[in-house]
C-alpha cells in the first residue's frame, strides 16, 4: 500500500533496509550494569564476605554497611568479594576496553576506587598494568634525554689518579673484620691494595695503606727501562717444563 501511495518513502526504507508491517508489538529494551550484578551475586556465597558482615553485626567493622538487598558497601562503595576471576573483569573494563584507553595507575586507582573496593587494590591495579604489553610498548619516558658520554680524562702517568672502593656487609671475621678495602695504584698500573677492614676504619688508617705502596720506588716519567717496584713488576711465566726437571731428582731420590 505504501509503495503505491508514497513511492518516495518506500524507496528510503529499502536504502536503509526497514520496511512496514501490518501488525506488531511495542518493545523495550532496559540496559542493567551486568559487572554490578555479578559482584552482587558474588557476595551472596564469598567467605570473606560472610566474614565482615559478621564482624559488622559485633560492631568491628567501622565504614561497612549492609543494604536492604543483603549487599555489603565500603564508604559507598561496593565491596568486591575474593575472587580472581571476578577482580580481572572489573581490571580489564577498567583498563583494555576503546573508552579506556590503557589509563595509567593512579588514574585507574582513582576511577575504580569511586565504585568499589576490595583489599589490595592499588597493589593488583599496579600489577596488572606492569604486565600490560600495550602500555609497556608505550610507557613515555619522563625524564631528560641523555647527552652525550664524558669519558674521564686518561692520566699522563702512574699516581696522576688514585682510587678506592670499599666492599661492605660481609660476615664479621675472628679479627673483627667485615669489609674489604681495595686501593688502585694509579689507573696506568696493574697493580692494587687489597686489605681486610672493619666497616668504622677511619679514612687516615686507608690513606696510610696507600702512603705505603706509593712510597715505593717507581719508574720515573718518561724512563723506558725496567721498573724496580716489585709491587709494579709483573711476575715472569714460569716454565713449567723446567719445574717438571727440577722436581724429577726430588722424585727419585723418595724412590
């Protein structure tokens, strides 16, 4: 009939693919929180839940109530019973859905905590973002860019710098020493100062150490020869061949 009296108007509702019946009903369609009745339902069978409402009932629960449906708040917000499953629906709406948009963990802390509660919170919001590969991926870096490297300038010879570095928290040994105090001889030289301290030695008692290697003759600046500092003369390779020939009459002489 339509499409006799009103062409034009038939043709519109084909574009948009809807047409006329004779006879029909009146629906409606009501939208219900789905999250909220299920942790309304989750209470109804959670033990912990049991438990605060128990302790409620003695008066040990300040900022808990129960409604008339049997649902238990926190300071207006809903409580979320002990259950993993449950926790990681509310993390992933909260979280992973297109109006969400991945916000970070204070601003989900502060979203969440406006609706409900549960004992560590903060602590699973913090996890479940640290785990999130999309914000990861993403994570904007907030501080400075890094210049470039300052290498440290390189000595003209030995003792042009010296160093030190303790090594501390060790078990306390029979002469009540508990660090480990090394001092290198000059960044041009091998050598270095290895000595048990305990942790309260004074900066005097190590300078004194030090003053004691250094006091060792060295190999003046620009001297080629060979140095007479034992401490700063590497020990020679020793044959082992020529050891094995040494030991050889020792061995046969016990024979």
């Amino acid at each position: 009939m339509i499409a006799e009296e009103q062409p034009s108007l038939h043709q519109e509702f084909e574009q948009f693919r809807m047409e006329l019946v004779s006879e029909g009903f009146l629906a409606s369609i009501e939208l219900q929180p789905t999250l909220i009745s299920q942790i309304k339902e989750a209470q109804k069978s959670n033990a912990s839940i049991d438990g605060i409402k128990s302790q409620l009932a003695a008066g040990k629960a300040p900022g808990f109530t129960v409604d008339e449906e049997g649902v238990l708040w926190y300071n207006g917000r809903l409580c979320v019973p002990s259950d993993s499953e449950l926790k990681q629906v509310i993390l992933k709406e909260a979280h992973d859905t297109l109006y969400s948009i991945h916000p970070g963990g204070t601003k989900m802390y502060q979203d969440l905590k406006e609706q409900f509660w549960w004992h560590g919170m903060k602590r699973e919001i913090g996890s479940y973002i640290a785990k999130c590969d999309i914000c990861q991926r993403v994570k904007a870096e907030h501080q400075r860019p890094a210049g470039l490297l300052q290498p440290l300038q390189i000595p003209e010879w030995k003792w042009d710098s010296v160093g030190m570095d303790f090594i501390t928290g060790l078990p306390k040994s029979s002469k009540g020493n508990d660090s480990i105090w090394i001092g290198a001889a000059g960044e041009l030289s091998s050598p270095s100062t290895i000595d048990a301290t305990p942790s309260d030695a004074t900066a005097t008692r190590r300078l004194s150490t030090l003053d004691n290697v250094a006091s060792s003759p060295v190999e003046p600046r620009g001297n080629s020869g060979k140095r007479s500092d034992p401490l700063l003369t590497p020990r020679p390779r020793r044959n082992l061949a020529e050891d094995d020939e040494r030991r050889e009459p020792l061995i046969a002489d016990l024979i």
